[in-house]
C-alpha cells in the first residue's frame, strides 16, 4: 500500500506540475480539472507546422531546422553596431559603485537565492530543479558554495553549467512563423542560481542608476504611473494646441538584439568594477542554447548575442542599455534641439516600460530631424531610401530574369540602356534619374559584355573610360554602347578627332583587342567583385555619409615610431592586447589575476594600476586619468609637445609591457627604475630612424626619464 500511495503521489505531482495551477495544494485529487488543464495548456504550446517563405512545414526535423537556423541568425549572429556619440559625455560623473557588489559569496545569500525559487518551475538541460537543491540543502551546499568560489575567482568553465533550452511560447493563437513565438530560456539551476544572486545585489542599486520615467521591472515603480503622465500631457496638448510630435516605440526582438560588447562598455562607464564586467562577460560568453520543440531538445547553439528572456539578470542588463536612449534624448534637450511640448525649462518626457517607449516633444522641422538622424529609431532618410529601392529597379535591368514589364521595356524602347527619348516614359524617365547613380555606385565583371556600357560603366580598373579618356569620348557618337557592341562593330566617332583625342585613342584600342568577350551574363556588384551583390540595403549603406574617424588609430599610425610600436600602441589603447583578462575571457589561459598581485590583470592594471606601473608614472609627476580613457590623454610636461609626448608613452607602455612578459615567462621582476631605463634605451634606438630635425625630441624624452630613473 505504502509503494501504491507513493506512486500515485508522484503521478499527482507530475499533473500539477503539466497543469500549472500553482494556487491548488499537493494532495487535492487528481480530478478531470488537472487533465483538462493540462492537455489545453499542451495543446496551446504545441508546434504542429510552421509557415517560411510559403512553404509549410509539419515534419519533426523540417521544423527543427527552420527553427535553428531562426536562432542561430538571431543569437548566434553578433549584431553590427556603431557609436555616434561617446558615453563618458552621457554619464560625465558616474560614480564607481561600492566594493560590495563584488564581494565574496556568503553561504546565506546562495541559500537564499534557492529557496527563493518557485520549487516547482520547469526544470534546465541537468534536469536538476529549485526543488532538489532547497530539498537536500545541508548535503549540497558545501559543493554549490565551491562552485559559487570559483565562479567568484574566474577558475570556473561555465560553458559546462551554462546551457539552456528555449521554449516556445505563441504569442498569437495558431502562430505558425519564428517570429510569432516569445522564447524563454529555462536554465540550469546552478547558473539561475548565479544570476539570481547577482541580480539581488543589483536591485539595491538599481534605482539609481536609471531615470525615473523607466517603470519596467523596479520595485516601487508602476507603469500605470506612466499611463496616467502620458494621457495628461497628451489632454494638456491638445487642450493648448501645442504642435507634438509623439513617438511610440517598440523595439522588434529587444532582449535578443543587445550587443554585448555595447553592454559591456555601458556597464564600466556606469561604475560598475572590472570584476562586475568580467562576470558578466563570463557569463554572456560562455551560454549555450538548445531550441526544444513539441519537448524534443535540438542542436546546440553558441550565444554570441542577445540577453536570455527567463534570466533574473537580464531583466536589469536590458534597461541598464535602453537608458542611453533616455540620455541621448535628454542632452538633446540640452542642446536645444529637442524641445518640451509645453515647458521649454523642462526635459522632453521619455517614458519608458522596458523596451516599450513613448517620447514626446514639441512639433518642430529641427526637432524631428534631430529624433530621425542617422536612421535614429530606425527611420531612414526617405530620399536616400526612395532612391535605393528605385536602384533595385536598375539592378533588375542588369540581372538575367525574363520579366514580362523588362522584355516590353526593350521591346519599346530599342536602344542602348540609358539613352532617352523626346517623349519619355514613366519607366525612362526612372531610369534616367537613376542610372548614373547606379553605375557609380557598381562595378562590372564583364562576360559576354551586353549589359555593360563601354563607356560609362566601371569594367576597367579605375573610373569609367568617359572619365579616364574624356576627349575621346567627346567625339564619340554613340555614348551608351556596350561592350559587346564595341568588340564586334568598333568605336563610333566623329570624323575628325582632336590631337588629344587621338592621343587617348591609341589606349582605348589596346584595351579592346585586350578584352574578349566570353560566354556567360555580365555581373555587376557594389564597389568590387569580393563585395555583397547588389541589395538596396548595402546600397542604402553605401550612399550614407561616413562614419567618424577612429581617432585613437589616426594618433597611433602618426606617431615617428616603427611599425610594431605604432601597432602595440593602439592594441593597447583599444584593449587588444593578450592581458590575462583578455587571454581568460578567451579560455586561454586558468586565471585573469595579475602575476605581481592579486588583482584582474586589465589593460588599466597592466599599465596605470599595479604596483611597479602606478611608480613609473609617479616618478614622471604624470597624473593618470579615472575611469576608462585613451592613453593619449595623458598629459605630459609642458616642455613636450603633444608629438614628442605621445612617442614618450608609446615607450614607456612598451617597456611596462616587456617587464610583465619578463616576470610571466622568465619569472624575473623589474622595478620602476629599470623600466624607466629601459624606456629611455629604447628611444635611444629609435633616434637613428627619425630624420635628423626630429631627434632632438627623443633626445629630450630620453634625458627626461633617465633623470626620473635616478
């Protein structure tokens, strides 16, 4: 009797836990009320087919594949970004948070942090739940205490413990694409563990570090707030007749979207110390997923982007990131390119619910192209857009497809591509607004050479044979013929040429008997061959005004230095040097401590931070900026120019740089004086490669730290 109560126990156990009805106590009947819920729920999360591209799939595998590939494009894949704008403006004073959120694990908040679980959650890929470890605490905890040590020390491989399978959840009823499902990640216990414990030292500072008009996910904080203040500035609005401008905002796959190196580069400017990042670093890095459908496991899939939905810490990563946005609008307030509808002392409202976000502000032709620069929020120049997708129109021109509208084009045109008529049409009319930009923008690989024009496409190395050969191309009576007609019928030009034109004419005659046309379609692409085919996406992107300069390499590649130098200077001031944080971040090497102390050896510890390097600089009298900075803001003596500064720093991270590799691999220590020397040998060596104007520089930084060496 006793091993039928257990069994039928246990089968009470499994129902609840199917049926989800977390208010019902462990002992009521196993009643059609379980089964109903259950089966309902089961058959809501099922997945019996998926629709791609008009094909619809129902076969295990087939769905299996659509659905990893989803996932691999979106987690696996590192979403490009670009800063416009530099962090240390938004955030200029942010303070360094307390050593405390990166203190040692206690015993009480690990044991906390699993009796806080829900006991009866879904379980991770280990099959271990909250359940088991808030069970047999007293036997397990000496062991989970270890593994939170070594996750504290970075010895730990998470990659082990840091999987995860996501499970579909359909948004919409009958959901039937990727898209339409919301994926939560249900992770192995330990590693929930992990992150729970970090996300309650999180929380006691939270509150401070976000603006209070981000309502998602704070304690105390509620969106009905934020309802309310909409709806009354929108009353105040429209009873004034204030023009407003509103924008409703949300964003398509948001936690799944964040770059982590964005993230990681907000956390320090934030305050949060080297040891919070690394963690984080850690963790983000060393994630696996596995997609589980209709309860079958797939393949696994390397994180390399995104936050997991279902993570207690991603919740707080996530609005950490949107409140850039907040800043960004509020120092365009500053500036006064954004205005408030109703108060111009007042900062425009953005009012946020985790990535759900409303801003307003007052209705002005400035204002909106401040909100849209740069494809801000992703709206794109329309003109520049309108013309891309009208490119794509060309583009079908070029391409070999036997489209109806393409064949009663020709058909009615009858000449070469680009020439036009008394009485254009609506399509050429399209054609001759777009064309030059389309050949501008494209380059030919010339096979039987019918769709390329001879003169005005780029099939040759260089500009177009128009531009490189202008008088000729003067006297030419056929502007828009192709390859092919050229090859077969000659140049046609007027009959007397100018002495410059006969000139050129020689060369053009050598580039036609040195081209033969052969079988095959001519292929165009943007800028070269090894580019991406012609899309009015890479077009949209190739037509936007250039980024910023990287101002870092512009100081490294001017410095008067060797080449190895110039390169080892600007590794190390983008932090991509083989530090022992970089190597572990890698799993290349056991530990990220320093070999000289017990610190993480980052790029500021290597150079400013440690010991023997915090000396080097002391003895100069050179202060060392807080936070994270170029290492061409050091400032210098006044004696030196910023020049001769910047060769000076170059030799003393190169010779810092050496000491550490002597005591890593030779075990042998160099104290501050023997590293000032060294620096100063090493400008000794490189006076010889400068003109001799320039030596007096070196000379001076080498009597300079020869001096301070003392």
């Amino acid at each position: 009797m006793d091993a039928l109560h257990l069994s039928l126990k246990e089968r009470a156990l499994y129902w609840r836990t199917r049926a989800k009805i977390c208010y019902i106590l462990e002992g009521d009947e196993n009643t059609k009320f379980f089964h109903t819920s259950a089966t309902c729920r089961m058959r809501r999360n099922s997945i019996p087919s998926l629709l791609v591209d008009g094909v619809e799939s129902t076969d295990h595998d087939s769905k299996a594949t659509i659905l990893k590939n989803f996932y691999l494009d979106l987690l696996g894949t590192v979403t490009p970004t670009a800063w416009d704008f530099c962090l240390e403006d938004l955030y200029p004073n942010a303070p360094r948070l307390s050593p405390h959120y990166s203190a040692p694990f206690t015993e009480a908040e690990i044991k906390a942090a699993f009796m806080s679980m829900n006991k009866l959650s879904s379980p991770g890929p280990d099959g271990f739940g909250p359940a088991f470890f808030s069970t047999f605490w007293a036997t397990v905890a000496p062991d989970v205490c270890e593994l939170f040590h070594s996750f504290y020390e970075g010895t730990i491989d998470l990659s082990r413990i840091n999987r995860a399978f996501l499970v579909l959840l359909p948004k919409i009823e009958a959901a039937s694409h990727p898209s339409q499902f919301r994926p939560i990640s249900l992770q192995n216990c330990v590693m929930k563990a992990i992150t729970k414990v970090l996300t309650s030292r999180l929380q006691t500072v939270i509150q401070t570090l976000v603006d209070a008009d981000q309502t998602g996910f704070l304690s105390g904080r509620r969106i009905s707030e934020n309802i309310v203040y909409a709806a009354d500035l929108l009353r105040c609005c429209h009873v004034r007749k204030a023009p407003t401008i509103v924008f409703k905002i949300d964003f398509r796959k948001a936690f799944d979207s964040v770059n982590w190196e964005s993230l990681l580069t907000i956390l320090r400017a934030r305050g949060f110390d080297e040891r919070w990042c690394l963690w984080m670093e850690h963790i983000l890095r060393s994630g696996l997923t596995a997609v589980l459908l209709n309860g079958i496991p797939g393949d696994w899939i390397k994180c390399r982007n995104g936050l997991r939905q279902g993570d207690p810490l991603s919740p707080y990563l996530f609005i950490l990131v949107a409140d850039v946005l907040q800043r960004l609008i509020h120092e365009a307030w500053g500036l006064g390119a954004l205005e408030h509808p109703l108060s111009a002392d007042t900062p425009c409202p953005v009012l946020q619910y985790a990535d759900d976000t409303l801003i307003l502000c007052k209705a002005t032709p400035e204002a909106a192209a401040t909100l849209k620069k740069e494809g801000g929020f992703g709206i794109k120049d329309l003109h520049r857009q309108n013309r891309c997708l009208l490119l794509n129109f060309i583009h079908a021109l070029y391409t070999p497809n036997p489209l109806p509208w393409k064949r009663w084009f020709f058909s009615v045109t009858g000449r070469d591509l680009g020439e036009t008529s008394k009485s254009p049409s609506f399509l050429e009319r399209i054609v001759d607004e777009c064309l030059p930009l389309y050949r501008d923008i494209t380059q030919v690989e010339v096979a039987d050479g019918r769709t390329t024009s001879f003169w005005l496409d780029k099939w040759q190395p260089g500009p177009p044979l128009a531009v490189r050969f202008p008088a000729l191309f003067s006297h030419s009576t056929r502007r828009h013929a192709t390859v092919a007609t050229v090859a077969a019928d000659g140049l046609d030009l007027q009959a007397r040429l100018s002495s410059a034109a006969e000139g050129e004419l020689l060369e053009v005659l050598r580039i036609i008997s040195a081209s033969s046309p052969r079988t095959g379609h001519d292929r165009r692409f943007i800028d070269s061959p090894s580019s991406p085919r012609f899309t009015s996406r890479e077009a949209y992107i190739m037509l936007s005004p250039a980024r910023p300069r990287d101002q870092s390499a512009c100081v490294a590649w001017s410095l008067r230095l060797p080449r190895k130098l110039k390169i080892f200077t600007y590794l190390a001031d983008i932090d991509r040097l083989s530090t022992r944080a970089n190597l572990f971040h890698k799993s290349c090497a056991p530990s990220a401590l320093c070999a000289s102390c017990p610190d993480i050896e980052t790029r500021r510890h290597l150079f400013f931070d440690c010991l023997v390097a915090a000396e080097v600089w002391s003895r100069l009298d050179v202060p060392i900026p807080t936070g994270r900075f170029s290492v061409w803001a050091i400032r210098g003596p006044a004696d030196f120019s910023p020049d001769s500064w910047h060769m000076g720093v170059a030799a003393l991270l190169w010779s810092i740089w050496k000491a550490r590799n002597s005591l890593v691999f030779r075990d042998e220590r160099s104290p501050a004086r023997l590293i000032l020397l060294r620096a100063g040998e090493e400008l000794s060596l490189w006076r010889w490669r400068l003109l001799v104007r320039d030596r007096a520089d070196i000379d001076a930084l080498r009597s300079f730290f020869m001096t301070r060496a003392r």
